[in-house]
C-alpha cells in the first residue's frame, strides 16, 4: 500500500544519525522503526503527522502489542512484541521528535509525551556450565571440514572468552588482535573497549589461523564460493546462530542456546565467581551499569555463596 501518510523529514532524520557517526545497522533500525509508525498513521487511523496527540501515541502502543500490528513492510509479522522491541520503537519515535524540535521544525506533541513501557522481568537463564562446554567444544566433534570445524570452534570459544557480541566478532580482523590475546573492539555506538582471550580460545584461534588458507583482512570467512581471499567478506549471524542451534540439538540440550548466551552466560559466570561488576561493564561495553545487572542479577549461586561466607551468624 501507498504511504498516503509520510514522517515530514524522515529523511533529514536518518541522515543526521550518519552525520554523528551512527552505524549503518543502527539508522537501518531507526528507518524501519519509523516506518512501522507510518504505516500505522495511514492505515490504522488514517491520520498525518501533523495532526497526531497523546492520544494517537497510546493508540499506537496498544497497537504495537496487538495482533493486528503490521510490520514496516506492511506484512503480517509472524510473533508478538516484547515490550523491550516496543520500547525500541517508541524511542526511536522519541529521537526524531527531539530532531524535529532541533532542527525548529513544528511537532504536533513533544518528545516527552511518548512513554515507556514498563519492561517485564525476565529470569535470566544461562546453561550448566557443563552443557555450554560441550556446546562450544562441539565444531570439533561433528564438523566434516576440517577448515569449518577450527573455524566454528574458534568462534565459539572466542565468544566465551571474551563475552563481545555477534557482530563485533563477526566484524573483527587478523590486525585486531596481539600475541597474548588481547582485542581491540569498535564496538556499539563506535565506543572502544578491549578484551581478552583466555590461553584456551588464544590456542584455538591460532589453530584456526594456521590452517585458513586466506589472504582476507577478516579474522572468522566463509568457505563457500569460489574465493575465500576477499577482503571485507563476513560470515552472516544467521549463519552462526544456525550453526549454534544445530548443535545443541545434536547434543540433546533443551534450554534454547544463541550466540546471545555465551555473552550472557559470560557475565553470569564472572559474577558468580565475583567480578566487580564495574569490570564486567566494561568488558561488555555496556553505558549504563544498569544495563549490566540486567546480565548478571541471576548469579543467585554467587550471592547464597557470599551470605553464607560472610553473614556474621552463619556458623553459629
């Protein structure tokens, strides 16, 4: 269907967020948010921009948790929201408002009006350690290819290691890492961090290297095609968490695993044996400490451990 209805500026918008060094991912995700509202506007209430209120927000919001939500293509989606991925969608409506007031351009209501769900508690659920070695030990077992096997296993014991996110490690290159481990991360939001093998991932990561066969500047490449010596060319994240839920069906694992659970499972494990949570923050490359007890509030194990230690009756 025809947009009858267009975000005045929209595109001003998208490209304000490239002029501040946004990622292309991230103004992907501002588009398509927007988007979403767009398509709302014309065909759920048939209303421009220009004439929306308080009221057609909290419309929107019972919209978005619907199942009459459409998506920013006009499709049917396949799943309901979260109120995390409403959230996102409000902000996003939230950012170009604040643009719009930036730049002197009239907005029908403020940036203030638009509110937040409150986000459901979620119990944070990581595998037994156990079962997550085995997982990440499994490339070797079941991969065919020797290449493929060194690769996959390397990835996973790297996301371990280190706790980065899919893209990051899916984005790293040779030039990134140094001799003892240590990895030089452009992370989220163009934020700097380092972090760190363990001597276990170092040992399977120059395996991998000894036997890639390739002159391409990205560290982890794909093997299909009829050349592997591109210089930019990334395997895809679908590729990646396929693979990962491919072995934990193999090994019989029920609790549903990705690529977010190493990472999660990362943090868990550094708080269960005591990190500060202040270093764990900044390993994940997180802004807001917040956002890190969000990964690590479930180290239930870590904190019986410490009242037991430490509660002055305990042994009494």
């Amino acid at each position: 269907m025809t947009n009858q209805h267009p975000l005045p500026y929209l595109d001003d918008f998208i490209l304000n967020l490239r002029a501040n060094n946004f990622s292309e991912e991230t103004a992907y995700n501002y588009e398509r948010d927007l988007k979403t509202f767009e398509t709302f506007l014309s065909n759920d209430i048939s209303k421009s921009f220009e004439t929306i209120n308080k009221t057609d927000i909290l419309r929107f919001k019972a919209y978005l948790s619907s199942s009459d939500r459409r998506t920013a293509e006009d499709h049917k989606p396949e799943k309901k929201l979260n109120s995390y991925s409403i959230n996102r969608i409000l902000s996003s409506i939230r950012s170009y408002l604040k643009f719009m007031e930036d730049m002197d351009h009239r907005s029908p209501i403020s940036p203030n009006a638009i509110k937040l769900l409150k986000n459901e508690k979620k119990s944070a659920r990581v595998p037994e350690f156990e079962q997550l070695i085995t997982l990440i030990e499994a490339p070797t077992k079941y991969e065919e290819k020797i290449q493929v096997a060194l690769r996959n296993r390397a990835m996973l014991e790297t996301l371990f290691a280190t706790g980065m996110r899919i893209s990051e490690l899916l984005s790293l290159k040779v030039n990134q890492i140094d001799q003892t481990g240590k990895i030089y991360i452009l992370g989220k939001g163009k934020k700097q961090r380092f972090v760190y093998l363990t001597p276990r991932a170092l040992a399977h990561l120059k395996s991998y290297l000894t036997k890639r066969n390739s002159t391409s500047d990205m560290l982890f490449i794909p093997y299909r095609g009829r050349n592997n010596n591109e210089k930019n060319k990334k395997l895809s994240t679908n590729y990646l968490q396929y693979k990962i839920k491919q072995y934990r069906q193999l090994l019989d694992i029920n609790l549903p695993i990705s690529a977010h659970t190493l990472r999660h499972s990362f943090a868990t494990f550094l708080a269960e044996k005591g990190a500060n949570p202040a270093a764990i923050q900044i390993l994940l490359g997180h802004e807001s400490l917040d956002t890190t007890t969000r990964y690590v509030h479930a180290s239930d194990r870590y904190a019986e451990k410490t009242h037991h230690e430490f509660h002055p009756l305990f042994d009494k």
